[in-house]
C-alpha cells in the first residue's frame, strides 16, 4: 500500500508538473520526503501530510482514503489480519476485560487509551492514531453495518480512563450506543467470579460466508485464531460469558449508576490532596496535644 501510495504521488506531481522540491516546498517537507514516499521507502506519511498532498495535488481525497491502509501497515501481520477481517464481519462479538471496544471509544477515551503504553514520536502521531480508530467506526454507521454484541467487565466502568469527565462522557457514549438496535450492550459483574477469558479480551468474527474468526488480546500481545476448532472453543468461552453477564436492561443501569459515580466523584479529592490534609490533621492534632500542657502519663517504675 506504501508502493501504490507513492506511485499515485508520482503519477500526480508528474501531471502537476512540479518537481520533488516544488512539491515538498508546497507541502512544508524536504524534498528528500517526497522522494522517500515515492519509493516508499523511510518512514511513512503522516495523516496531516496526506491531506497536504491531496490539497496541493487535487487528487480529490484519493490520498487521504488511501492513507489508512498506508497506516495499517506499520502493524503486525496478525494485527493487520484482523483488521481486514474486522472490516468484512457481519458480526462482532466481544469481551471487553479492560476498556472501552475501540468500535464504541469516544474521541478523548481513545486519545487517553492510545496515550498510554505506547512508544509515540510525537503528538502528530497520537492524533494520526485516534483519527484511524475513529475512522474505522463510521462502518457501524454505513449500510453494510454489523450486528455488534458486546461483554463488558465491570471493571471497565470502574476505571476513569482520562479522568471522571472523561470517563462520564463515555458512559455516556455507550449509553447512546446500547439504544441502537444493532448494538447489544452487557456487563459482567464482579460477583460472577472468575471465568474462562480472564487473561485478557475476546473476540468473535462472523464473516459472510459464516465462517468464524476469533482475536485474544492482553496488555502487550495480540493473536488471531484461524484454526476452526480452537475458533469454535473460543466462540463456546464467549456464549457463556454472555449468558453469565447481567441482562441488557440491568447492564444499562449499571452503566448509568458507574455515569452518576463520576459526577459525585467530582469533588472527591485527589490522592496528593488526601495526603496533604492527613498532614494538616496531624499537625493541628500535635498541636491541640501541645496547647493542653503536653502533659504525659508518669511513668512507673517496676518495684524492686
């Protein structure tokens, strides 16, 4: 996808009749830039340059529809696997261990989640990140949207990813989700106990021939299972999470009191103010020990 992004720069900037230099200088890069992806060879186009060339160049948006498959390619081939799957499945069903679903993150969760954990070089970068995620829910919306079924852990809610106005605003995101009747929303309780998808998130891909793919992820490894028998082990683990999960309406109430949570945190203290007023309330008790006389219980000495 790098090699036909750069051939289509080319074949552009030939028909522009602009040289490498001209191009770099409309666009604000070293023309060393523009020659790296032609060939694509070097790091690859940033979004923001994407749009740049396909302003610079009238390709009418075709650089910027190509950029996401450009993007992906910085993935593992597992990752990319599964994002190509992702994109044909007629069904999604997943177990959330940790977080938010991509599909279902508003913009600030997305931004807070992508922030962490990973090696960014800089801002650019997280928003070329958030603006791909973002990017890749507009299918939900699209005519060939699919059927999503989602199994939250409770301990997604628990967690104020971002902070709580964050946080509130995207329970409330799913809130909003659950009430479209191609979205199921379910959250397992922690009294269920333990269960089989503990070690980490799950999940199940019906593709348009009914054939099934499954995606299990931790917080640093990812793998996709192809192998029809290992899927359908997995598809087995995922029905019982859903049928162990509490019911839609009961799951919306949950959510909805986890939302009415952040707004009463909202005046909670931080951890270092706590600490500062634990301080504060020593000292003032030091202090009203002091003001009595100080006076201590005599000491008595064991008879001889």
């Amino acid at each position: 996808m790098a090699a036909l992004f750069g051939a289509r720069v080319r074949r552009l900037r030939t028909a522009a009749g602009l040289t490498q230099a001209e191009l770099g200088e409309k666009t604000h890069v070293v023309s060393s830039r523009i020659t790296q992806i032609e060939r694509a060879s070097g790091a690859k186009p940033t979004l923001e340059l994407a749009r740049a060339l396909d302003s610079v160049l009238g390709a009418d948006n075709l650089l910027v529809e190509l950029w996401p498959y450009v993007y992906r390619e910085a993935f593992p081939d597992w990752s990319r696997a599964f994002i190509g799957y992702s994109e044909r499945a007629v069904s999604i069903r997943e177990y959330a261990a940790h977080l938010v679903p991509g599909l279902l993150q508003n913009e600030e969760y997305a931004r807070a989640v992508l922030r962490v954990g990973l090696t960014l070089n800089s801002d650019e970068q997280l928003e070329e990140r958030v603006s791909a995620r973002m990017g890749r829910q507009q299918r939900l919306d699209s005519p060939g949207r699919p059927e999503l079924w989602v199994v939250l852990d409770e301990a997604v809610l628990k967690r104020p990813i971002g902070g709580r106005d964050v946080m509130r605003a995207q329970l409330e995101r799913l809130m909003d989700a659950a009430a479209e009747r191609h979205i199921k929303v379910q959250v397992l309780p922690f009294d269920q106990g333990e269960h089989d998808a503990m070690g980490g998130s799950l999940t199940v891909l019906t593709l348009p021939d009914g054939s099934e793919v499954a995606y299990t992820e931790g917080a640093h490894y990812g793998q996709l299972i192809e192998d029809p028998g290992e899927v359908r082990r997995f598809s087995l683990i995922y029905d019982r999470l859903r049928a162990d999960a509490l019911p839609t309406v009961m799951s919306l109430d949950m959510i909805r009191s986890a939302m009415e949570g952040c707004n009463r945190g909202a005046n909670v203290p931080s951890r270092s103010e706590r600490r500062r007023l634990a301080q504060e309330q020593l000292q003032q008790s030091g202090g009203r020990q002091l003001r009595r006389g100080g006076r201590r219980s005599p000491r008595h000495r064991p008879r001889p």
